[in-house]
C-alpha cells in the first residue's frame, strides 16, 4: 500500500499539520513533513477526525435486503465518514445465535468498506421470553460484546436482570430500547399539543423514562453496564444525570435527528418523519443538546433505518418507523453541535468516534490521530453548505428527513487501515 501526506489539516479542529500515512498506519504526525513518494491530499481549511464510530445502525442483511445490504450500507457509512459501524440484531432471521452474527460479521469483512461488528439478540427472536445465546454469541468469531433488542424493549425486568448478570461476565453492555410497552399501544407520535390536536395516538415521555429509571436501578444492582438507546426526552436526560451522580455504569446516546427535528413536523403527515422514538418538543431538543455539551448524553448513534419506497409512501399510520442517517449525521451535528458553539471538533471526535468505540469495544478505532495508530480517518470540508439529494446515497434507501434541507460540511476522504474508501467525495 502506498504512502500518503494529508497536508494542512486541522486536526480536530486544532492547528494544522501533515499527517503521513504508511500502509495501514499514521506513521508522522507534525509540520512541514516532506512527501517523497507519498500521494499527497491537500487539505487545508479541512478538519481531520479519528474515523467514526456507530453503535447503532440496522443493515437489515440478513431479510429486508430489499432495503440494505451489508455493503451499500457500509458504503453508505463510508460516505458519511464512519469507519466501524455495530450492526442491530432484528434481522430475518434474528441475530440471536452465533451462526447469523457470524454471517453478518464476514459480510462485513467481504464489503471492505467499513468495519462492521454485529450486536446480539438479548432475547431469542426478539421475543422478550427466553435469553438468546449470549456466550456463544460472545465466544464466536464475531465476538459480540454489545446486546439489543433495539426495535422491540427487553421490558420483563427479571429476563434484563439475568442479561446483565450474564454480560457482566465477559465484560459485555446490554443496549436497551427504552420503550414500556404497555404505554405505548397505539402510539403513532409524541404525546403532547401536537398530537392532541391532529388526533394521534400519543407516544408519552414517561413511557421511556420509566424504563430507564428501572433499568439504571437494575445495572447498579448487578454491577453491570447498560447503553440507553436514541434517548429522547428531557426527562431521560435528568435521570441518566442522577444515575452517573450515584457511579451507576450507564452510557447514553441521541440520534442526530433528535437533535435537530420536532414533532411539529409531524403537521405535514409526511411518514417520513415517523420514528421511534418519535420526535419529540422543542424543549426535549435543547435538553438532548446540552446533555450531549455536558457529557450526560456520551454519544451520537444514527440508528440508521432505511426502509424501501413503499413503506413510507403511503399514509401515516401504515408507514414503517425509521429513517436513514449514516450519510448526513456528521453535518446535522456540525449544525445543531458546533455552529452554535455547543462543542468543538475535539468534542465530535469524543462523541462519534472515541467514547462510542470505547463503549462497543471497537479494536483499532476510536483511537488518536498520531504517529503509531491505526489510520482509519475522516477528512471533513466543514465550510461547505449544500442542499441534501438522496438520489446520491450509497445506501439502498433514501427515506431523509432532510430531503432539499440546506446543511454544513461535507465529508471528502474516508481511510480505513490506511485504504481510501472515500476519495473527493466519492466512493472507491
């Protein structure tokens, strides 16, 4: 593999500086380094970044491939800057043995895109009755270390208990879905004005933080770790707040689109502003941004969810719940984090590629731009402005909220061990 010279970047935002890369490692890092024969990629103005980290994307391979694959999602990751990526358990058929993480770990391999590492079921089939095979899972080639039922909550409190306890051996972190079921029946939106007054069915606030009140109680209890998935509302804010105060082991994430949009967007009954969890106020919108300033909220995770055409164009309460988010997450954080002055470059390489690498156990990423370590980095053109066209999105999908909306930055370069899988904004 050949030698490349970043020239003039900001690493994270900081002064600029070289950055020689040989085969698949950063092997000088400082001024005015000379190229020799080293490709060089003239980056001035442009921020440099630690590749990123998603501990929440659905693939949907094996099943739905009809709306992604494990390559054009990797692709898809790869053109938002990503360079690993955890891939959720509700697929068909469920994540939930070692046979099927096993599938998508070598697929992931085979992409060459971006790195993926499956999450395990907690639950067989996602049922919420029976443990999955949580060691074997761990045990496999894969190396599982993080459990979800992302999509469906593990709400029976004695199966999240033995989940704890059983991860707690190998060093594993349950991620939950906060969502108590039984709360939201029938729920299509975020219960609040809004809902009221277009007359659907309410999605209520206490229906997550009542989960993740129980379950920071559960992991202090077992001396476990638990990840609260898209955490969504002001209030959830307040009590992962409290549980770190008392040195609970708890870890939190926000999508990018909660971070941005409001269920007054709901209005429009366009499906494509249908999630879950639902958008929610513009008072949980501040709360979620200043969590993720203050480090109560410890990551950013897209819960990238694409879905095919026909499952969002039809009418509001027959569309799926999701969104795709891998291709944009990095420009709806420069806007809602860094425009206005929430956080730093050091601050978004903390949030999307350090903490959430260190919370999955992701070996070789998440790690400092300097001389010795992997070279897997994301260039980023911070001064761009364009209009979003998901006509050019690698992923299979193209279910945007962000369709025509203006937003900042624009990823140029992807390396992953050193290999430009990105280049100019275009895939390799």
């Amino acid at each position: 593999m050949s030698k490349i010279l970043i020239r003039g970047a900001k690493v994270l935002g900081g002064e600029p500086q070289d950055v020689l890369i040989d085969g698949e490692t950063i092997t000088q890092v400082g001024a005015g380094l000379t190229a020799g024969d080293a490709e060089v990629v003239e980056a001035a103005g442009k921020v440099l970044l630690p590749g990123l980290v998603d501990l929440h994307t659905h693939l949907r391979e094996p099943g739905r491939e009809d709306s992604e694959t494990v390559l054009t999602g990797t692709r898809a990751a790869a053109s938002g800057g990503y360079t690993s990526v955890f891939a959720m358990a509700n697929t068909f058929p469920v994540a939930d043995t070692a046979g099927v993480v096993e599938q998508v770990w070598r697929l992931g391999q085979e992409s060459g895109y971006c790195d993926v590492q499956p999450i395990g079921a907690v639950t067989v089939g996602l049922e919420g009755k029976k443990l999955a095979e949580l060691g074997a899972m761990h045990e496999s080639a894969a190396g599982v270390t993080v459990f979800s039922d992302d999509g469906k909550c593990v709400h029976d409190a004695v199966i999240m208990r033995r989940a704890l306890e059983y991860v707690k051996a190998f060093g594993g972190v349950v991620a939950q879905h906060a969502q108590e079921p039984r709360l939201t029946e029938g729920a299509e939106m975020n219960e609040g004005v809004v809902s009221a007054e277009l007359g659907l069915g309410g999605w209520p606030a206490v229906a997550e933080e009542s989960i993740i009140a129980r379950d920071v109680l559960l992991a202090e209890h077992v001396g476990s770790r638990v990840h609260i998935c898209h955490l969504s509302t002001a209030g959830s804010v307040e009590i992962v707040r409290w549980a770190k105060s008392r040195g609970i082991d708890v870890t939190a994430e926000v999508t990018p689109h909660h971070l941005l949009l409001t269920d007054e967007l709901v209005r429009t009954y366009n499906p494509v502003y249908k999630v879950n969890p639902p958008l929610r106020t513009e008072r949980d919108v501040l709360a979620l941004r200043e969590a993720l300033a203050d480090g109560t909220i410890d990551i950013v995770a897209t819960d990238h969810a694409p879905h095919p055409h026909e499952d969002k164009d039809c009418e509001w309460a027959a569309a799926a719940m999701g969104m795709v988010g891998l291709e944009t997450a990095l420009s709806v954080v420069q806007e809602t984090m860094v425009d206005t002055g929430l956080l730093d470059w050091a601050g978004v390489a903390d949030r999307m590629s350090f903490t959430p690498a260190r919370i999955g156990r992701a070996e070789g990423h998440g790690r400092p731009v300097s001389a010795g370590e992997p070279a897997n980095l994301t260039l980023v053109d911070t001064a761009y402005r364009g209009s979003v066209d998901p006509a050019g999105f690698a992923s299979r999908s193209r279910n945007t909220p962000y369709e025509g909306r203006e937003l900042p930055g624009r990823v140029t370069h992807t390396w992953l061990r050193g290999k430009a899988v990105l280049v100019d904004g275009k895939l390799t």
